[in-house]
C-alpha cells in the first residue's frame, strides 16, 4: 500500500440562506459553496498495526477519535472490513494551515481528504456519488468538499448542482485566532430567534431551495462577473453572529470601507470575514489597511483566490 499526499481546500460560503425546518430536525438550508486555495495537507501513510492514529501540528485539533478524520477513516474500515483486514491501519497526518472553527469547513476537508485517500490506498474504485454519500453520513459540508469548485447546495448541504468553474475571484480572509464560534450554537440561537419565520412542509421547503437555482448569485457567477457576485454576498447566520461577536462586525464594516473591496461577507457560522477585491495589488494593499487599522496580532489575515477543485492529490 503507497502512502498519499493530498491537498484539502478551505471553502467560503457566498451565499448561506436558512429557509426552515426539515422533517428529520435538520435546517433546509440554499448555500453556494466554494473551494479557495487556502488548504490543509493530508499526508496518509500506512501502518503495519490494524489502526488508526491522528498527528497533528496545530494545537486546538483533536487527535482522537473526535477528529472528523480519525472518524471517516473509521467509516472506511467499518464499511470496507475486508480491505482494512487485508491493508492494515493508516497514519494520518494534518499540517493545518486552515483556521479552526472558522466557518472554512477545516474538519470536513480534512475527512473528505481521508475518504478520498482511503479509496485510492485500498484500490476501492469508489464512484464519486458512493463517496458523496459516505461523506453525507460524517458532515453536510464533506459531500462539497469532496469535488470542492462552485457549487449549489441545497438539503442540509450535501446535495450539489455544481456551477461553472470561478477560479478567478481575489479575497482577502480574516480570523481573529483567539475567537471561534460553534456552528451548531449559530444554527441554534439563529432557530431561536427567527424560527417562527420558517417554512416547515415539504413542498414550500423544496421550492424555495430550488428557487436559489434562478436567483441573483447564480446569475452574476454564470456571468463571471465579480462586481455583482460580490453586491449579492448574502449570509443568514451573520444576523446572530454579529450582533454576539462586536470584534466581528467591527472587522466587516472596516472591510466595507475600503477602497478596491467589491464586498465582504462572514463566511458560514464565522467568525472568519472575507472580502471580495479586484485584483491580486488590490488585496495586497487591503490586507495592509486593514493590518494597520487593526496592528493585534491575534488577527490572522491571508491572501487567497477561488479555485475550481476540491481534494486533489499533491503535485
Ligand atoms: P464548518 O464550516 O464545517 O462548520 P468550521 O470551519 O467552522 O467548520 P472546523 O475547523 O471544522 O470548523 O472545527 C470545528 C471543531 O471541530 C473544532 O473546534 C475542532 O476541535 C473540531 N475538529 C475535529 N476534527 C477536526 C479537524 N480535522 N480539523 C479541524 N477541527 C477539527
């Protein structure tokens, strides 16, 4: 068995709407998603014990088995018993470079990185929607990840239409590295607060999440164009983040108020903010604006790009 060295991509949500409550007690929820060229590498390597052990370098990832890696590994044996006994344990290794409970999706990657890796070191021939539906069943973003690029999402998150390739939009990313926000406090405290404007029956929940299809976002990304993409940047969730976090808001008005930002978001639950800039000089010269405005070194700022691809196989 060869060891893989994979690249798992951070995603952003342009788009993040909660319509209502799904008979199974989840959100039903219209997002697009897309992948950004800041990445994670997994490293899997095997291991002549029948097991499964989790390194990695940044502090606040868990190496047991609450690691959403460590978990989709154990799908993997669990679902696949004759190649776990047949090729052994694997060793994995995260070199994180994703921020931790940001809103990037850190955690699925990191497991839609394991299953794509597993697949490929026990000769399974997974088909991507047998993938996508082992992906499903550890996390509603997993399923994204895998293919990453632009896509639509609609369900609790894991059924994609995918969209044209946008690998040519410059964000500037920022996160404060003391702060995280739980995604399920967000989805919690946002039912509480606006539950009574949620739609229940099945058929309402469908057509609104089909009409994200036609809607606003979709048009300007068909037509590649940034400007708008950027004025429809929408996020439901910032309605109880924002207000709970003042360090956060504080962060998305001084974005708004540069020149060269197109439009800024918080991406997911947060707390991480993005913006959407012109050029790679204009994100260079927003990144120092806002490091000089806010010189606390507790605020981690990163120059990335959108791009077409998901878990890939390192060069
Ligand atoms: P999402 O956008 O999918 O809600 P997130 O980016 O907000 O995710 P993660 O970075 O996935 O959040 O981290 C959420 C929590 O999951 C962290 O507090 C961390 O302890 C735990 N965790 C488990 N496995 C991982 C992993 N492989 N990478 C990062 N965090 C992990």
């Amino acid at each position: 068995m060869r060891s893989y060295n994979l690249i798992a991509p951070a995603k952003i949500n342009l788009y993040l709407e909660i319509i209502g409550d799904r008979a199974d007690g989840y959100h039903e929820l219209a997002m697009i998603m897309q992948t950004i060229d800041l990445a994670d590498q997994i490293y899997l390597q095997p291991l002549s014990i029948d097991t499964f052990r989790v390194h990695c370098n940044h502090p606040q990832v868990p190496t047991d088995k609450s690691n959403l890696a460590y978990r989709a590994a154990e799908l993997m044996a669990a679902q696949f018993p004759d190649a776990f006994s047949n090729f052994g344990g694997i060793d994995i290794t995260i070199k994180k470079h994703i921020p931790v409970a940001a809103g990037l999706a850190g955690g699925s990657t990191n497991a839609a990185a394991v299953l794509v890796g597993i697949d490929l070191m026990w000769n399974l021939g997974l088909t991507q929607s047998e993938l996508a539906e082992l992906a499903a069943s550890l996390g509603s973003d997993v399923p994204f990840c895998i293919a990453g690029g632009s896509a639509i999402a609609t369900g609790r998150g894991e059924q994609l239409s995918p969209l044209p390739n946008l690998d040519h939009l410059h964000i500037v990313l920022a996160k404060y590295r003391s702060l995280e926000v739980s995604t399920g406090w967000a989805y919690n405290t946002y039912r509480q607060q606006f539950g009574d404007t949620y739609l229940r029956d099945t058929d309402s929940l469908t057509a609104r999440a089909n009409a994200v299809h036609s809607g606003e976002m979709v048009k300007a990304i068909l037509a590649k164009d940034p400007t708008a993409i950027a004025q429809k940047l929408h996020n439901d969730l910032e309605k109880v983040v924002l207000p709970t976090y003042p360090q956060v808001l504080e962060l998305r008005e001084l974005f708004a108020r540069q020149p060269g930002v197109l439009g800024t978001m918080m991406s997911g639950s947060g707390p991480s903010v993005f913006a959407i800039v012109e050029s790679p000089q204009q994100a260079t010269i927003v990144k120092q604006q806002i490091r000089e405005a806010i010189p606390d070194q507790d605020l981690e700022l990163f120059i990335t790009r959108t791009i077409s691809h998901g878990i890939k196989i390192a060069p």
